[in-house]
C-alpha cells in the first residue's frame, strides 16, 4: 500500500520529537498501520534548526504544505490566527489534519468539524488533550457504549506541579510558581496556565466528546489557583482532602455544567494521588462506571505519541468521525450548579462568632458537614486576635451559597475577606 | 446503512447487562456506529430465564447462531472447550466473533488471530482483559507510536480486594477471603483467582498486545497470594510500601518476561492506590511514558461496555487487525529475571545472626537497601524467642536469589521458612 504522505507545520520541540519517533519506531508503526508513514515536507515561518529531517523537505513557506504531495497536514505551529488558517487550508485542499492544538479545537471545533465532514476529510486532536494520555481515543472508542455521566481531570500540569509543591513541601504559591518556572514547567506569563484558560480549552473538548455536543469554550467557568493558600492546603489535608485543580464537565437534566477551578478531593481518591505535571482524567458512565486515564499532559515525545495515534488511525482509514454536536444540551450557567463547599472564614477571636456565621448558612438552608475551630489560631498572624473558623458544607447551588456569603461577610465580626474552595467527593 | 446483526451465545449476567446497555443507550450507539447494532438471537444451552430479548429470538442451541443473517457472534457463555468450538465455527462460518473469555485467548489466541485473518472476520477481545477499562484500545491504538517497554497491571479483582482488606482492616487472607465470597466477588473454589491463573491469562494478552508477539500463556511465571500474610503486610508499609498481586511483562534485549506474583511497591504510587475490587494497567511506552488505566475489572456493566466497544468498531469496519506473533521474541525464563526482594527470616533471637545473613547475601553480591531488625518482636508469637529479619535487597536474577537463601535457610539460627516477595519500584 502507498505510504500516507505527511506534512509537518512547526519544527519546534514537539516537531523535533515526532521526526524522532516516527524515525526510531518506523518499523512498529509501518507494520501496525499496514503502510509506511512517510514525512514529505516540514515547512516552518523561522530558519530550520540543525535537525535531521531524513528525506523530507524543508520550506519557510508553509503553503507549501498544501501541495497534492501531502495527505495530512499535521499542525505544531501553536498560536491562532496561523494556525487556524493552516487548518482550514488544508481541509479546503482535501487535506486531512492532526493539531495539537487547543485553543483552535476549543473555539473554532465546530466549524472544522463540520469542514472536515464537508471535505470528506478526517481530523484528528488527540494531542490537545492530556498529551500522551489517549483520552480522546478513549471516549470515542472506548466509551463508545455509554453515556458519560461526567468527567473530572487534572488537566493542566504546570498547575498540578504548583499545587503539589505547596502540598509537599509548604511553598508558596509564588515560590512553586518560580520553581515551575525554573524547570521549564511554566512560562515566563503563567496566566494561561494558573488562571486555568488552558485546561478550560482541553476541558471544552473533553465535554465536547464526552456528551456529543458542540464545542462551547464560552460556556465554561473558568477560576485559576492564584488564590490558594499553604494554610487552606493544610486545612484541606487536616479533613481529609487534597486541594487539585480540576476540569469538570457534567451532563444532568438541567444540561452540560463545565468548570475549571480548584476542588477539595478525598485524599484517598486516585486523582488526589496524581502529582507534579502528570494529568488524569476519571470519566464516570452509565455501563464503565469510573476508569481513570493517567499519562503526562505535555512533553516533545509524549504529544508525538499522541500524533501518530491520530496518523496511524488515518492511514488505517480509521479515524472517528467526531458525532459532536449531535445532542441538543443546554450550557447550565455556574449560578445554577450545586457543590460542597469549603470556607474559611477569618473571623474575631470571641465567643458567638461560629453560632452567628452557621446560623446565616442555615437560614439559606446550606448544611454543614464538618467544621474546624481552634482554640487558639495556628496558621495566622499571631499578633492579630482573630482566628479562622474552617466549614465543609454539604452541596448547594451557587447563588445560594453566594448570598449566603454575602451575609456572612457583612457580620461585624467577619475580619477579612472569605475563601471558599469548591468540594468534589468524586463518588 | 444495514444494522450490524448479532448473535449473543449464553444468558448469564454478562449477557444480560449487555442486552440492557445496548436497549437503554441504542440511540447515541447508532450515532456514534453510523450503524444500528441489531441482536437477532440469544442462544443459551440453558433454558431462557425471564429477560427481555426484545426482538431477538431465543435458542437453547448454540449452532443457530451460524445463520447466515448473523453477522457477528458474541461469545459470553465462558469454560473453555464449547466457548472455543463456537468461536471456530463463527469465523469458518466467516462471522466475526467478539469475546470476554480470556482464557481462550490467552491459550488459543495465536490460532483464533491467525483464523481471523485467514477468514477475513474481525476478532475483538476488549472484554477480556480487566473488564470496562479499555486496555486493548489503549494499547492497539493510543500507543500504537510506541514501542512499550514494560507493562504492570493489577488484573485479578478478587485478589485485589484481599490484599486491599488485609492492608485496611488486618484481616488473615483466610478471612478476607470469606469476606470476597459473602460479597460474591470469589467463587466458591477460588483458586483460579487468588492462585494467580486469571490474571496470568490477561498477562499473556496484555503482553502480544503490548510487544507484538505471540499468546504464550505457558511463558507465564504464576505465583498467587495465598502465603502472604499482615505481618508482611505491616513490614512492607513501614518500609514505605504496599504489597500488591501484579501482573508484569517486560521487554529487553533477553527476551520477554511475563510473571504473575505479589509484589512491594511503593506506597505513593498509583498502582498502590488501587483497592478493593478495581483494576489497572501500567503502561510504559518509550514516547508516551507511563500511562495507566484504571476501572471495574469486572461486572456486567463494565464487561459489556467493553463487548459495545469491539461491536462499534466492527460496526464501523475499523476493528484492530491484531499484529501478534509480528516480532521475534525470545520468551525470559523465571530464574533470569531480574527484581529486588523483600525478605522476612525468622531467626534465633541471638547476636550476630544478622551480620551471618548479610554475609551470605554479599557473597552472592546481593546488596542490602535497608532492613528492619527489632530489638523484640512485635509480630511474633511471644512464647517464642525468635524475631524476624526484615530485609530489602538491590536487584539481582532471581536464581541468584534462590541459590542465597538456600545458604542462609541452612543456617542453624534460621527457625522457619524464609519469606520472599519481589519488590518492583515501577519507575
């Protein structure tokens, strides 16, 4: 059979590293798709690097790989704007497209979608999410005969690594944050990663495939980790939990929630238990029950390994036809969704203060689960006479609790602004 | 386009979930195949209990199922002779067959791929190896870049939850084990799963998938859980670690190795965090990293959601062509391999005996990593004056290992039989 003809947008690290395995595991690859994978052109807007790119051409000019040499286009030059052009281009040429990609997958997917069914053309994005983790594969083969009844990962490493430093070593968020960046985990503007853009992306894709509906990057809450104490990570540990930044995507019959935010989890749950970059990502539905999928989420080779699974299915003619946007669901709005709750409520050191504040929360009908009070503050400053009095509620809708805080944080007493962390038992 | 037609042979609970699962998700099914999956016939050589077939007509036997207006036969009546015959017939009857019997696979599997093939049927098997975790997904498709270079899974839930309750509540085996029977989690006659066969016949496939080679479940080194014991249990956790029943298969320049055997791994890995009756798999890819996939390793549900996945794919016409037996490997013999060890030796409570152990150990140039040595027993029966040595040693081939001991149980001082249990770092 003839090979299937790839061209090759980039050549940054990621690129480097497809060209490596594809070079190293050639004989596996070629034998399992049952034709040779052949990389025809590499074309990249900056010089090209000392790298070895065996037999293919090198062009500065990336129209060039359009040309009716190619039959994939596989893009890896990031960004948007170029990127998307790229993709389109390519799809308009009869090209079939692999992209790494996120931010183009989470806010134009619908339209390549649509255009790569309109070509006759296949699109593959199993490098957008988790890395190497084959996720994508998993909800669209795996989990082909249920109905996800919701997702929750880990899905942004650079966050992970932060949140596990504080955790294991008692750092700082700015201290993790520097650390991060000192290995190459984060980039010199870690916005993107801390705000929790990038995992609302892959989590809009997640949400996407898990429930077959549209891509909708606008309709995901997105709240980042900035926020986080040592002191609420301690709290957290002393109840039981571990605090995780979590991507999680629900389908109920009030339709799809999706949220990125930091989360309470049991400690003893497998996703409290995945540190430093790595991602995972537990998918709950009808007939699996929960699997879990864990994997490193960034990387050269690891986004390689997830490229060529999208090339291989290609060159079997196997790719998935992408269902999305097949079932009609609602966005639920983030007012709407119900939670647990921890708050930490920095409050006078006098006698009253926790009847006052557990009254307000059940005047709004908010339970409480558990509560932590000292006799005499440990995490705080000691030349101030207030203490923190620590609260898991039970799950409530968010404007309930939102107006109950407003309540609370109104009472004299009440000395410093509220934290409240999101609770997820994950069950 | 035409449904895809199945015939499903036996009406036990796995069939019976299946039915249930393609019924109630029937809709995002057809979607998602292009196709609908349409059973025509249930045939059990037990009467029909009382369950829906829907349209579906019910025989008692089995050779209706080779009717020409079947397209694929879902083999779930399990035992190995009859389950292999129908196997056999469908794909000279040229019906591709989906099965969840691992044992027939593990020990035909190289015929039944090679039949497959000859007859142009598809052959799926995803139900095989730890029930709804789609592992051979994984494997087949989202490392299909890779070259894996060691596989570890915990593959046998029965045994599973005995550890899991040994480590948690300091139950004997004998009474975690009644307690899986009362659960319905261990047969009656247990042996096929805490004697370590069930998950040797999983290892065997889990290891063609994941190395390219032939089924050879007689390569398999099989030991079970039946002689640990909590003491060992407590020794491995203060020394950091958890005692799991693993299934592990290796690739290197001598040949493959695939065992079945408790092991020591460290306690903040994931795989030790996997309990009860869950299951998972390891993968270590040389692009990817590790990557690891958990969920229910058993159950009709998750069993059949694995059962959907094979079907789809064969809906779809793009089911895995299995490419076992394509690489030439050398299978590892026991005594070659090589792994770390945990050792428990019940010694006079006497000086020196330690530093006589230790001797031996260095003139078979084992190295010690550490060691617990008490000053009084805790574990041992008090009328006793012996106390065990605890002892972790670096790596070394196993019959290097059983030449040592062989030493140092002749010592006058050793008062009963040594234990070892391999240890594996997993990194």
């Amino acid at each position: 059979m003839d090979p299937l003809r790839i061209g090759i947008a980039g050549l940054g690290t990621v690129a480097q590293g497809l060209l490596e395995i594809l070079h190293a595991n050639s004989s596996e690859i070629t034998r399992r798709a049952g034709r040779s994978l052949s990389v025809v052109r590499v074309a990249s807007r900056s010089p090209k690097p000392s790298v070895d790119l065996g037999t293919a051409d090198f062009s500065t000019d990336l129209s060039t790989l359009h040309d009716a040499d190619i039959d994939v286009v596989v893009e890896l030059i990031g960004g948007e704007d170029t990127a998307l052009q790229l993709v389109r281009d390519a799809m308009a040429h009869k090209q079939s497209v692999v992209t790494a990609n996120k931010a183009i997958i989470a806010r134009h997917g619908n339209e390549l979608v649509a255009d790569a069914g309109r070509e006759g053309v296949m699109l593959g994005f199993e490098a957008a999410v988790a890395g190497g983790v084959p996720i994508v594969n998993a909800l669209t083969r795996g989990m082909v005969g249920n109905r996800v009844q919701w997702i929750a990962g880990i899905i942004n490493g650079t966050s992970n690594y932060i949140l596990t430093a504080m955790a294991d070593h008692g750092s700082t968020f700015a201290a993790a944050l520097q650390e991060a960046q000192g290995l190459g985990y984060a980039e010199a503007d870690p916005a993107f990663d801390v705000e929790g853009v990038d995992a609302a992306h892959k989590l809009t894709i997640l949400a996407a495939l898990a429930f077959d509906t549209d891509f909708r990057f606008d309709a995901v809450y997105t709240e980042g980790i900035t926020h986080i104490t040592t002191e609420d990570i301690e709290y957290a540990r002393e109840l039981g939990y571990a605090i995780k930044h979590l991507g999680i995507a629900r389908s109920s019959q009030d339709g799809i929630e999706a949220r990125v935010h930091p989360c309470l989890i049991p400690r003893n749950c497998m996703l409290a238990n995945v540190d430093d970059v790595m991602n995972a990502v537990l998918v709950h539905a009808d007939a699996a029950g929960p699997t879990l999928y864990y994997g490193a989420g960034a990387g050269a080779r690891p986004t390689a390994s997830a490229v060529i699974a999208d090339l291989v299915a290609m060159a079997r003619g196997d790719a998935v036809d992408f269902k999305v946007g097949g079932a009609d669901h609602g966005a639920l709005n983030m007012e709407q969704v119900e939670t647990a709750y921890y708050l930490r409520v920095p409050s006078l050191d006098e006698p009253g203060v926790f009847a006052r504040v557990a009254t307000i929360l059940s005047e709004h009908a908010i339970s409480i689960e558990g509560a932590i009070q000292r006799e005499r503050a440990v995490h705080v400053d000691t030349s101030a006479s207030w203490v923190p009095i620590i609260i898991l509620t039970h799950r409530v809708r968010e404007h309930v609790m939102t107006s109950a805080l407003k309540a609370v944080q109104a009472l004299p007493e009440i000395v410093g602004e509220i934290m409240r962390i999101r609770v997820e038992q994950l069950d």
